[in-house]
C-alpha cells in the first residue's frame, strides 16, 4: 500500500515502458547469451580520453552489465513513471535526456577530482547502464511527491509512501565502489536541470519532430491500456489523484485503528501503574476538587429501600425463584 506512487500498471508511459523492457532484455542477453560481447558496453572513460572510443559514451551508459543494477533501477523506474504521466512523455524523455548528457561532464570532473587529489584512478571501473538519469529522479521525486505517513516506527522515525523507493535508491547506490560518481553525477544533473535559473530545459530537449516520429512508430508498441478494475475513490480528476485521496483515506482509517488499539491496551492493563491515575495533571486536579465542593454543596440523598425480596433472593436465590413460579 505504502509503496505505491500512483496508480498500477504502465498505462501513458510508453517511454518508461521502453526502458523497462529493452535495456533489461539486452542486459539478460548479454549476461546469459552473450557473455563475450560485454566488453563493447564497458563505461571506460579511460579508453574515452586516450584511445578516443567516444561511442562508449553511448554504449557504456545504456545497458547494464551487473544484473543486480538492472534489477533496482528497473523497480525505479517503474515507480517514476508517475512523472512521465504528470509531465508528459516528452517532457519526460527530456529530462532524461538532458540529465544523460549533463552526467557525463559529471562524471569526467569526479574521476579528475579524485585522480589529482588521492591519486586513485577510477576511470575503467565506473559502473555501466541506464543510471544516472535514474538517480537524477530523485530530485523532482523529492520535490514534487507528497509524503503519505503510514505508520510510526521508533517514536520519530515513519514509514511513508516513499520510503522504499529511497531504499531501492540507497540498495544501488550501495551496490558497487565507484557507483557512488555516478549517483552524484545523476543527482547534480537533476539539480540542474530541475533548476529555473539554468534554463537547461531550454537547450537540452527532445525536438518536436523526433517526439511526433516516435509517437507514430514506437508509441503503438510499448502503450498500454487504461486499468479499469481500480475502484474510483473520492472526487479527483485524475485516477492519479484519486489513487492518492485512497491512500489518504487508508492513512486516516490506519490511525484511527492505531488509537483504538492504544486505548484497549491501556484498558487491559489493570496490573500495570498508571502514573496519571496516582498522579494526576494540576488542571484535573482542579477540577476534581471544585465539583468535589459542589456535591458537598447539595443535600445528601436518603439512601435506597431493598425490597426484602431481593435479599432473600441473594442469599437464598433457590427460594427467590420458588416464590416467582
């Protein structure tokens, strides 16, 4: 429940269905099928800058090479689509783009930082694939994704509808020695391109023409159809919104539930001290004291006649029920 970002399945997102399939197609294929072609989809900046292959700057940076990368950059990916559905696929497939390029100077600058000041090359073991742009999603997912609070853990810490997918993100970033350029490349690549002062969105884009020719060619192949089994809940205008105003609702009954829980387990606890009870606040003491003085107020009631039936009956209920036959 909590993991979830938007509605399920693929629907408007052909570009994120695109990169969910293809790469990690090739990716088993080169890993099961076609082990000895791996060499050609190595990031080696190295070889980049003395044998001048600047096609490994295409190749190296598309498809993964270590199948655990695939993996969480796939589930990544699936739970971005949301942006692809908000923005639109051009929009989408722009930042993509403009965040593909812009970590490649990323990564040129960390690998030259990190040679001139500890002297560690790093340039031939950068890790391959689709991931900077992926991790260049964080930033519009941190800005832009409202936080739905779950459940609580630990007193502060909480659960939300984010907090897997920042687990995914740490499990890859976490996932190599060198991956951490990459995720920092990615990351100050969103920040630029997310930023209204750079105005990169204005020079790095996806042109209109490109957009319309995959549109007619690429579009019919990787869309999906609208799920129709969701059940609309609340009044949004979108099923986007609507799978939010569920999970609002879902936090609000969870809560409620939690409360009602809270309090049988302190009805239960007959046992147990309950300092407030031996204790209580000064406010409440107040108030105890000031209806105490009004009940001494008023005239004490005279006490209650038993019937002497009934005490017959508590002392003896065999002759209660003989007289009542």
């Amino acid at each position: 429940m909590f993991t979830s970002t938007g509605s399920s399945g693929l629907y408007k997102a052909p570009v994120s269905k695109c990169l969910l399939l293809v790469p990690s197609a090739l990716s088993l294929l080169l890993a099961l099928v076609l082990p000895h072609c791996q060499r050609f989809f190595v990031y080696d900046l190295q070889a980049v800058k003395d044998d001048f292959q600047i096609w490994r700057l295409i190749s190296g940076r598309i498809i993964c090479l270590d199948l655990k990368d695939t993996f969480c950059s796939s589930l990544l990916i699936y739970n971005f689509r949301i942006f692809e559905r908000r923005y639109g696929s051009r929009k989408f497939a722009s930042f993509l783009l403009g965040s593909w390029v812009l970590s490649v100077v990323g990564d040129f600058i960390l690998v030259e930082a990190v040679r001139y000041s500890f002297g560690v090359t790093m340039a031939r073991n950068l890790p391959s694939g689709f991931l900077a742009p992926v991790f260049a999603l964080f930033v519009p997912f941190y800005c832009s994704i409202p936080r739905v609070q779950v459940a609580h853990i630990l007193g502060p810490l909480s659960i939300t509808n984010k907090t897997l997918i920042y687990i995914l993100g740490l499990q890859l970033f976490t996932s190599g020695s060198y991956i951490w350029i990459v995720a920092i490349s990615g990351l100050a690549s969103g920040i630029c391109y997310n930023s209204r002062t750079l105005q990169v969105h204005r020079v790095l884009y996806v042109p209109s023409w490109m957009a319309k020719f995959c549109a007619w060619t690429l579009e019919p192949l990787f869309s999906s159809s609208e799920p129709t089994s969701e059940a609309r809940v609340g009044m949004g205008a979108t099923v986007d919104i609507q799978r939010q105003q569920r999970m609002e609702l879902l936090d609000r009954q969870l809560m409620l539930s939690q409360f009602a829980q809270v309090r049988r387990q302190r009805q239960q606890q007959g046992g147990m001290i309950n300092w407030d009870r031996l204790f209580p606040p000064l406010r409440q003491r107040r108030n105890v004291n000031y209806q105490d003085g009004r009940q001494a107020e008023q005239p004490a009631s005279p006490p209650l006649e038993v019937p002497e039936e009934q005490v017959l009956a508590f002392h003896c209920p065999g002759t209660f029920l003989e007289q009542m036959q």
